[in-house]
C-alpha cells in the first residue's frame, strides 16, 4: 500500500498539516489536518509498504501504547485515507 | 519588453511578450538591480489558459477564453510568487486595509463580501486605504510580518506600493450581528493555508507552510462575524485594537 498523492508534512504546533506537492498538487485541492500518530503513519506511506510494517514500526516509536491501541489507531486511519481515495493497496 | 519592478522591497526583472504587464506595474518601476528574473514564454500563457478553463469547468461556469496579455499578467504573478520564497515572502488571498500606520488583512473564500466590508472601512474612516485588494505579499523582517502592496489587486485594482507592519489577520464571515472576536492560529491555519498560493515544488510548500507557521509568532487573528451594516468596519476596528 502506498499514497496516492505525493505530500509534504509540516509541524502546525498542536498538530500536522499534509500538502499534496508537485504534480499531485493540481490533483487534490485540500490539505489533511493530522495529530502526530497521524503524520507518522502518512510519513510511512510516503513509501510502497504493509499494515504489518507500519505497525511494527508504531509499536517501537510509542513503546507505552498496547498493540491493540496501536492496530485500532492504525486501522481507523488507513480505513479514513481509504475513504477518501487516498490510498492505494 | 524588460524592465524591473520593486515590490515588497524585492527587485524583480520582467521580460513579457506584451507591453500589459508593463502598464500594471507602473507604480513599481524601479531602475535597481534585480534580485531575480521572470521570463514569460508561449506555454506559460497556455497553461494559465488551461487552468482557467479547468476552473471554469470546475464551477460550472461558461468559459470565455481570456486575451492572452492578461493571462501573460497572471503567468508574470504566479512566478513571481514561486520565487519570493526565497526572500521570506508569500502571497496570500486577501483584501489590506492600511491605516495609523498598521495594516489589517481581510480574507476569506471568493463572494464572502471582503470588497463589501473594505469599502465599509473606508467610508468609515478618513484615513484608510487600500493596500492591495485581492492579493498581497506578506514578507518577514526581523520576524515580523509586513503586508506589501503589489500590481496583482483583483478586480478593483486597488493597491499601493507601500508596506505596512501587518496588526492582524481577520477571517471574514457572514453574520446576523457584527462582532467580531480573537480566534486561536490552531483554529484557522487551514483557512490561511487554503488562501495562500500553493507552488507545486515540495521545497517551496514546505517554507510557505513554514511562513504561515511563523505569522502566530507576532500577527493577531480574529474571527469577524458582519453583516451588511457599514457599522462592521467600526466593530472590527475596535475589535483589533481594544
């Protein structure tokens, strides 16, 4: 699974805003407002990867949070960037 | 034809296919030595064509195909837009109000009534003009944020070439009464990143976001409820400066 759109990340303060960049900018008008666990799973999918790998990667960097919290995080927002066409399996 | 404007203390060369760009920039003319060039080709009119087309199609609106040296004016301005990145400058959609030496920024979507409520400022107030109407640069120095008057003013045309230290931001809405209150930048930031020109490269997104990032750091914002009462300007105004 992989982005659809190519984006940029930026530290709002409270939280994350997503840009499309380059050609995908035409592409996708709006912006994605993210809280940090968000932003670093769309980070994850700048590149081809799989739920197991982004999963693995969550658990290591919030090492106080239980898989379950971590899978529950994970599915919602994969099953929010499905809905809105954002990404590609 | 070549020739260099100043804007927002940024000294631009310009070399247009058509004299339209040249007679816009009048009031910017300078004999400096340009910071950087924009030179305008065949395809930079067409993709200004096409982009107008696809917003036309978007909104449902009947296109009508505009004269290429106006669209050679918007090609000049998107370019401009991309390089005064460089030079911790943005341009962002807006209507400024210039007055006691401040400038107050209005913005919000196309048809909220920015043109309405400036116009309410400056019947209201003997001293205040319009900086630029549509689309003016913000540029930092020293961390602080200045709005500058630029050519590109929308439809009215109405700009100055001046820069002002910029009091604040105000996010325009439609309402029953006037009022008008401070809003959190957490609040609004994705208002002010939807009226800002968005460049394609990442390098240039990531500082544009950054610019916007950085006006929390000494610009107010408020969120201004107004309806077509010319008592908004004045409700807005003590707003601001209460």
């Amino acid at each position: 699974m992989k982005l659809r759109f190519n984006f940029t990340i930026m530290d709002m303060g409270d939280e994350f805003a997503a840009v499309p960049v380059d050609e995908d900018a035409a592409k996708f008008h709006g912006m994605l407002k993210l809280n940090a666990v968000s932003a670093d799973i769309l980070e994850q999918l700048k590149e081809e990867t799989t739920p197991e790998k982004v999963h693995a990667y969550l658990k290591k960097k919030y090492s106080d949070s239980t898989d379950d919290e971590i899978g529950h995080t994970l599915v919602n927002f994969l099953n929010q960037l499905v809905h809105e066409g954002l990404l590609i399996y | 034809m070549v020739f260099t404007i100043s804007i927002a203390n940024i000294h631009i060369g310009i070399n247009s296919l058509f004299d339209e760009v040249f007679d816009l920039c009048q009031d910017y003319l300078t004999e400096e030595k340009p910071d950087f060039f924009v030179h305008i080709e065949e395809k930079d009119i067409v993709f200004e064509r096409e982009k107008a087309r696809r917003e036309a199609a978007y909104e449902h609106r009947t296109f009508f195909v505009p004269p290429d040296p106006y669209l050679e004016t918007l090609a000049v301005y998107r370019k401009i837009a991309v390089n005064i990145l460089q030079f911790d400058a943005f341009l962002m959609h807006g209507a400024v109000i210039g007055l006691n030496g401040s400038a107050y920024m209005f913005t919000a979507p196309s048809g909220v009534g920015k043109t309405t409520h400036t116009n309410f400022w400056l019947q209201t107030f003997s001293d205040a003009f319009i900086l630029n109407g549509d689309k003016p640069i913000l540029r930092f120095e020293n961390k602080k944020a200045f709005a500058c008057g630029t050519p590109w003013a929308g439809k009215e045309g109405l700009n100055k070439n001046i820069s002002l230290p910029l009091k604040s931001i105000c996010i325009l809405t439609r309402g029953e009464q006037n009022e008008i209150a401070p809003i959190d930048f957490q609040a609004i930031y994705p208002i002010l990143i939807g009226q800002t020109f968005r460049p394609k490269a990442a390098e240039d997104v990531q500082k544009t976001l950054m610019y916007i990032k950085r006006l929390s750091e000494n610009t107010k914002f408020y969120l201004l409820k107004c309806n077509l009462d010319p008592n908004a300007a004045k409700v807005a105004f003590e707003g601001m400066n209460g």
